[in-house]
C-alpha cells in the first residue's frame, strides 16, 4: 500500500502573496478551501496508508488531525524533497506537491494503477487533453522529439528506489521547470540529442531505468488534472475562477 508524502514548503511574494493574503503557497484560498486540502482529499480518497506533509507552523496548524506526520520544512526546496522522501523507510510512496488544485481521486487511481510494476513513474497527459481541460489556461507544455506534453508533479516510487532517488532528489528539484536541465542530468549524449531534437521521452525511461535498476515509464494519457500546478499569480487566478 503506498504511503502519501506532500511537500508544502514553498513560499510566493510580492503580487501573488498580496492577493492570496499569505507567502504559503499551500494556503492560497480555492473558494472555500485551501490548495493543499485538494491534494490531502485526493490521496485519502486512493486509500494511502498514511500521510506525511513536509511545511512550515502555519501549514501544520491548518492540517491538524488531518495527516499522520507532520516534517518541519527547510528554507532549501531540495532539501524539503529529502525529507518527503525519508517520512516512511522502506515504504512505497506516493510522491506529491500541494500545489495541484485540479487534482482527484479518479485520475490519481488510474495513474497508481497504472504505475503498477514500476520503480518510478509519473503522469504525462496529452496536449490537446491538457488543453481541452484547461481552456485559455497559461502555457504549460513541452515538447520532445515532435511529442507534446504536459508533465505533472506527481510520482509513485517504490521501496528499492527511493534511497536512490533521495541522492538525486535536490538536484532535480532545481532543475524541474527546465526541459534543458532535465537534459542535463541524463548526460551528454542525452543532452546532444536533446539539443538536435532527437530526444524521444524512451530515452529518459532507458537512462532513468538504468540508473534506478529497474523499469521507470512516463504514464501517457494521464488525468490533465495531475498536471497542472500553480507557480505564478496567473496560474492561481485560473484555478480560481473555476473553482
């Protein structure tokens, strides 16, 4: 059974805090509730076996009962993915941001099924799916090798890899919003293909399989809801309105 880990240290400024009233990000205001209530909800309602969120005093004092741990956050985003991944030793672990106001039950079941015999995974929904959700939404989507996509900040990992993962874990975070950088850390024959537009998402299974020791897949076809996250005011505004 996996076990849920939410990590909900990030924090906005400026604009974005003025109009959310707080510089958590896992707090902003969604109709009557807050952001990472949609993620909490989501994971309870796939049966996980507990729940950990990694944040600061507000966050805890907002989830209270709600969750089974409570890790205090560190300043460093890097560091937060660390002890997300430490929560439950040897556990497999539903890895998940608390920024993902679309997110549900339904899609996050399917994505789980899904990931089923895999050491790592994590949710990739179609562009013209992503778009046909999200209408007029701001641009969230790649592209490799011709194939378009949106990727979502959610991960099953199992057991045997997350040690692994733990190492790489700070390293990825800094370079997660950037398709170049990702391409960086899959090495330089992997990067030149990227810089040709050669770089097919099998590539990245392949490296990503060998360096973890067993298989890792991109789920295609995954709920848009996975996928979309909020980093910007405008992004936030979206998710508002059709809240």
């Amino acid at each position: 059974m996996l076990h849920a880990v939410i990590t909900a240290g990030g924090r906005v400024d400026g604009t974005f805090a003025q109009a959310i009233g707080t510089d958590v990000k896992a707090l902003a205001p969604l109709g009557s509730r807050r952001l990472i209530d949609t993620v909490i909800d989501a994971a309870r309602g796939i049966g996980v076996a507990a729940i950990a969120v990694v944040g600061g005093e507000e966050v805890r004092a907002h989830c209270g009962e709600r969750t089974e741990r409570f890790i205090d956050e560190s300043p460093d985003g890097g560091e937060n993915a660390r002890r997300a991944l430490r929560a439950f030793p040897g556990r497999d672990l539903i890895y998940l941001t608390s920024d993902i106001p679309f997110l549900d039950a339904e899609g996050l079941r399917d994505f789980t099924a899904r990931a089923e015999g895999l050491v790592a995974s994590m949710p990739l929904a179609a562009a013209q799916d992503y778009a046909r959700a999200f209408p007029g939404a701001p641009e969230h989507t790649m592209s490799l090798a011709g194939e378009r996509f949106a990727s979502g900040t959610v991960f099953v990992l199992r057991a045997p890899a997350v040690a692994h993962i733990e190492g790489l874990a700070g390293t990825f975070f800094d370079a997660r919003k950037s398709a170049w950088r990702l391409a960086t850390l899959c090495g330089p024959s992997l990067l030149i293909r990227y810089a040709l537009r050669r770089l097919h998402i099998a590539d990245v299974e392949a490296r990503a399989s060998g360096i973890l020791g067993g298989p890792v897949r991109a789920i295609r076809d995954a709920s848009p809801g996975l996928c979309y996250d909020i980093d910007t005011l405008e992004e936030w505004e979206y998710a508002r309105a059709r809240s």
